[in-house]
C-alpha cells in the first residue's frame, strides 16, 4: 500500500513546542510577535510612544492616551491567573489529536482540576468557531448535504426528521486539486432560500461551487459573483465515488458520516 503522504506529513512533536513554548517568557513572546510584528502599538489610540513595566508580565502604558495593556489583553486569556505555558500546552493537545481530546484528558496532562481543564477546552474552541467563522472559501468548492444525527426512534422519517441536523459540507481546492480549508455549517433546511443565506456568509465572490445537483443549492450564486456547476451523481456508492466530490466525501468520511 502506498504511504500516504498527508498521513506522514512533517508535524510539530511534543519535544519541539516544549522547546519553543515550554516556558512563560517564550510563550509571552510568541503573543507579542503575533499581535504586534511591527512594534507595540496602542490598542486604543495606534500611538506608538510607549512607556513599559511589570505586573509579572510586560505592561505597556501608553504616552499618549495612558491606556495600559498586556499581551494577554483582549484575548481569551484575558485576567488568566494560569501560566500562559499551560494555554499553550492546551492548544497544542486539543489540535494535535484527529479525535480531539476530552476535558479529562486534559486535566491528566495539564496537571489542572477538571473544572479548569473543561474551560480550557471550551474557551479554545468558542475562539475557534469565531475565528473560523470568519473565512470564506474562494476557488473550487465541493459541496454536499449531509445530516449528523438519527440514532433516536421514533418521529419523521427522512429528510425533515427532528431526530437529525442538517448541515452544508463544504471544501475548498487548490489548482493541483488539493483542498485548502473545509467549513461545516448548520443551515435551518435545503431550500433555496437557506442556501442563499448560507453562501452570502461562506463564499467569496471568486467561489467556482461544485453540487451534486441538488435543488436548493441554486441558491449559491445568490452571493455575487459565484459561479455554480451541478453534477447530477445520483445514490448508493457511485454516488460517493464521483470524482468532483473526492475530497468533500473524504472530510465527511472522516466525520464517521455514512
């Protein structure tokens, strides 16, 4: 069997971010390359005349507007009374398991309480989801519809059932064919009008979306500029063996979606 060369791609190991973020002052400094890579700059008023101390990490006062601020300021860490090393361990465990990782887990590895590990985990993936919320997808996009749910009996069969969620998968490819970056978002239904609603928020006006025909998602080119192709691909397995769809099929897979 041939390797598969994203399963064996070059990563960050366990020994190298301790030797990047294994102490306060390199994680301190991580934030402050990060948000000022051009020198401090005020939050409040961009003066860059500055006056700088210590409250146990570098405060900046501002020579200008007085405003004081810290690395941490305005940023989920905010008034965090936890070494910033064990923020950073957090986001390196919770991104580095395909299955995640569970708020016990957590706990064991951090050294921290449950309760603390638990608002570690859900701190960092509120962030997350608002950060991503924020990235369009451009270029080719493969979509499809898909449903998470349904294990409970009872109630609507099929599409429209309350024992399910629908939602749009979608990835974005490259020019080789590689995909980039995928977004899975909660629509209310399929119908046109809630797939417009959905590409206004999740497509750049350079998207070239690619369907599998289904009706509602006319409603993509509701954003301007899209462009939409629909390949009619019917059921069953050749439905999900359609090359136009590989890798949004692949994410979905992934997902443990059948």
């Amino acid at each position: 069997m041939a390797m598969n060369k994203v399963q064996f791609q070059k990563g960050l190991s366990l020994d190298g971010f301790l030797k990047k973020y294994g102490s306060e002052a390199q994680c301190e400094e991580a934030l402050v390359a990060a948000r000022w890579p051009h020198g401090y700059q005020c939050p409040r008023c961009a003066c860059q005349r500055v006056a700088m101390t210590h409250n146990g990490r570098r405060l900046w006062e501002c020579l200008g507007c007085g405003y004081q601020c810290s690395a941490i300021a305005g940023t989920v860490m905010e008034a965090t009374k936890l070494p910033l090393r064990k923020w950073f361990l957090s986001m390196y465990l919770m991104t580095q398991s395909k299955n995640a990782i569970a708020s016990l887990e957590l706990k064991r590895q951090l050294g921290v309480t449950y309760k603390t590990a638990w608002m570690l985990k859900h701190k960092l993936l509120e962030v997350m989801v608002q950060r991503e919320a924020l990235r369009t997808l451009k270029g080719r996009v493969e979509i499809d519809d898909a449903y998470l749910g349904g294990e409970r009996t009872g109630g609507k069969p099929g599409r429209g059932s309350e024992n399910k969620v629908p939602f749009v998968a979608a990835v974005e490819t490259n020019k080789k064919g590689h995909p980039i970056c995928i977004r899975l978002d909660r629509v209310k239904s399929f119908k046109e009008k809630d797939i417009q609603t959905w590409a206004k928020a999740a497509l750049a006006t350079s998207a070239m979306v690619i369907s599998d025909g289904l009706w509602g998602f006319q409603g993509v080119t509701a954003r301007e500029g899209v462009s939409h192709t629909a390949h009619v691909t019917g059921h069953g397995k050749k439905a999900a063996m359609h090359p136009q769809f590989h890798w949004v099929n692949t994410m979905l897979g992934n997902l443990g979606y059948p």
